[in-house]
C-alpha cells in the first residue's frame, strides 16, 4: 500500500503542498510545518499529491510502499 | 536542483559567490548578520523557522479581506483623480507596499521611504552611491521602529510585535537578526509583487480577448490559473537564487566544480519547451520544410494567418507515446 510520509526536519513551510492538495496537507498553526491529514489518500487526490511531492522545494515528501 | 542540494551553498562569505558587482556585493552582512537568502543550514532554517507561521497558506489567505479593501481604496482614488494616470505607481505598487507595510504594522505615512529604498536595493545600477546606501538606511530605519515597538509589543498584534514576543525575547532570534528579516520582507513586499502586477495588467491590455475571458469568468480558477501562467510568462526574478558549489557535483552529465558559481536562470525554466510545449518536445527536430521567404500569408482576410505550413522532421526523432509531456 502507498503512503504519503514528511521528513518535517527538512520542512520550511512554503505551504505549495498545502495549495496543490489540500485533503492531504495542513501547516501546523504554531510553526507553520507541514502536517499530514491523510497519509493514505482517497484515489482521486493522486495525482495531486504526486505534483506537491515533486515541487516540494525542501524535499521533505516522499511517497513509500508499507506492508499495512 | 541548486535550492535542495546540500553541495550547492549560497553564502556570500564562501569563495567563489557569483557577485553582480565587486563595489556592492548582493549579499554583505551588516552588524555581523547575513540576510537570510545568503544563509545555509543551520542558520537559514533557524531564520526562516522564525517567520514561517506569520506565512501559512491559511494565515495568507485570512488576509483576504484586508487585502481587497486595499485594492477597494487605491481604485476609488484613481477613479477619483481622474485620468490618465500612472497605474504602475498608483495601483500596482501601491497593492504591496500597503499590504507589507499593514502586515508588519508600520504607518503607510512610510510607503515614500521604503518604496523608494526597495526600488533602488533591486536595480543594476551598482556603482551609484545613493544605491549602496538603500540596504543601510532600510536597516537603519527598522532598528528605530523595532526599538519603538519594543517598548510595549501588546499594542497592535502586528508581524513585528510577535516577533518580539515570540523570537526576540525568548533568544531565537538576535535583535539584528530580527531586523536582517524586517528589511528582507520589505524589500521582497515591494518589487515582485508590484512588477507582475504591472506586467500582468499590461499583458491583458495588450491582449482585449484574454481581458474579456478572465471578465466573463465567473470562477476565480480561472484567475488563479491566469496569475500563475502571468509569473511563469514574465519570471520577474531571474537573478535571485545564486550558489557556489561547495564540493564536485555532477548535474546532467555536467560537472560543477567545487568553488565554482552556479546562476540558475528562473526564466530559461519556466519557459523550457521540453517542458511548456507538447509540439516540440515529441517532435524535436520539427522545421520548415520550404525557405521562410515562400511561406504563404494570407491576404484579403478578416483574420491574419497562413494557407500553409509546410514542415519536416528526422523521422526517427519523433516520439509516438505522450509520457513525459503535459
């Protein structure tokens, strides 16, 4: 199964991933970092999530394969 | 590639900094601070953490409202002096300088200051003594109002006082430090934003049919869509974001060497075609097929145009599949 993972050590808050799919990407309010709301995402949010993985600027999304 | 690798550094300090001019470097530090575009890790993240909640999407858009009654107010005093006037100074500076200046709650009796100040920080005329002292008085003028704010930082709840609160006094920040970011926020508030503005309104001015769409378009999508195509089109920031390599690094069978600078050019991306255009990417070697001289126009219409476009091609260039295109 694929799931959407965020090194938040490496996140700088630009919020690109927040804009590109917001069902998957929050900020947290106190420090602005990504939070992950859906970390397996329903189909159709997808290919969103893929674009905001990719403009990531920090490199701080990554999609893995679990066993779950 | 040059914003994520760790071998590609951008301080200033760092031999072999791309430098516009030897007379004023882009990125000299003041009072021991080096603004935070020019910082590496761990520095730039402490720095950037410092500012990045005032900056969330969702704080962004909450500012929606403020932002629009700004816009509301600068329409009605254009409207009010009459025409012709100038919109790149009436409106499309005016939109950030205002909103910049309310964000971190400095008097908009200011906006001459600082708009001036920001123009000149940003301009190639790097010789001239008036733009050497831009980034100084900038500095200059931040240290007093943050010393003022200082004194009773539960006045306004504006950016500057929560830094205060939550950055300056509890040590995260030192109070040149603070300043160092005042100064970047207010001359990044005044000169991008003001620019795409003015070429944006320019572009639809030129262009009545795109104007028309974006009018009759009732969902704001549209709009959205529009003003990131304008900032990819017009790419106002091309000499942003230079590195010095700091070890060998390969990049597409290219190896940059240690010491040497890296100027990544912002509008060269944005318009690759190997990325913005299907046509040429699956069909690279597409040419005329006849000398330009025989092209025919069309003549005696309403609209202007060609009868025909003859082309060729190496026929082992093309790609039949559509992956990697967009």
């Amino acid at each position: 199964m694929k799931k959407v993972v965020a090194d938040t050590t490496k996140c700088l808050g630009n919020g690109l991933c927040v804009m590109t799919a917001p069902r998957v990407f929050t900020q947290n309010e106190d420090d602005g970092l990504v939070q992950v709301i859906r970390p397996v995402p329903e189909a159709g949010d997808w290919e969103a999530v893929e674009r905001a993985v990719n403009s990531c600027p920090s490199g701080t999304l990554c999609i893995v394969e679990t066993d779950a | 590639m040059a914003s994520s690798t760790p071998s590609a550094s951008p301080p200033a300090a760092k031999e072999g900094y791309p430098q516009l001019s030897t007379s004023r470097p882009v990125a000299a530090s003041t009072e021991g601070v080096i603004p935070i575009n020019y910082t590496d890790p761990p520095d730039h993240t402490r720095l950037r953490r410092a500012l990045i909640k005032e900056f969330t999407v969702a704080r962004v858009q909450s500012l929606q409202p403020m932002i629009a009654a700004v816009v509301d107010a600068l329409i009605d005093g254009m409207l009010e002096a009459g025409p012709p006037l100038d919109l790149q100074s009436r409106f499309a500076l005016a939109v950030p300088t205002s909103v910049i200046l309310a964000m971190l709650g400095i008097a908009y009796d200011e906006h001459g200051f600082f708009h001036e100040r920001a123009g000149l920080v940003v301009s190639t005329n790097l010789d001239s003594a008036l733009a050497r002292q831009a980034q100084p008085d900038i500095r200059a003028r931040m240290r007093e109002i943050l010393r003022e704010k200082e004194k009773n930082p539960e006045a306004h709840d504006d950016l500057m006082e929560r830094l205060i609160r939550e950055q300056i006094r509890p040590g995260n920040l030192s109070h040149e430090e603070a300043c160092s970011l005042l100064q970047s926020l207010v001359i990044a508030g005044h000169e991008t934003t003001a620019s795409i503005i003015g070429l944006g309104m320019l572009l639809l001015l030129r262009n009545p049919e795109i104007d028309r769409r974006l009018r009759d378009e009732t969902s704001t999508k549209t709009a959205e869509q529009a003003v990131e195509e304008m900032l990819r089109y017009w790419s106002t920031t091309n000499f942003v974001a230079f590195r010095v390599a700091l070890e060998d690094v390969g990049f597409r069978g290219v190896t940059i060497r240690a010491g040497e600078g890296i100027l990544p050019q912002v509008v060269a991306a944005n318009h690759d075609p190997a990325v913005f255009t299907r046509l040429p990417k699956r069909m690279p070697t597409l040419r005329l097929a006849i000398p330009f001289g025989e092209v025919e126009f069309k003549r005696g219409y309403l609209t202007h145009g060609l009868h025909a476009l003859p082309v060729t091609w190496q026929a082992d260039c093309g790609s039949t599949g559509a992956e990697g295109t967009r």
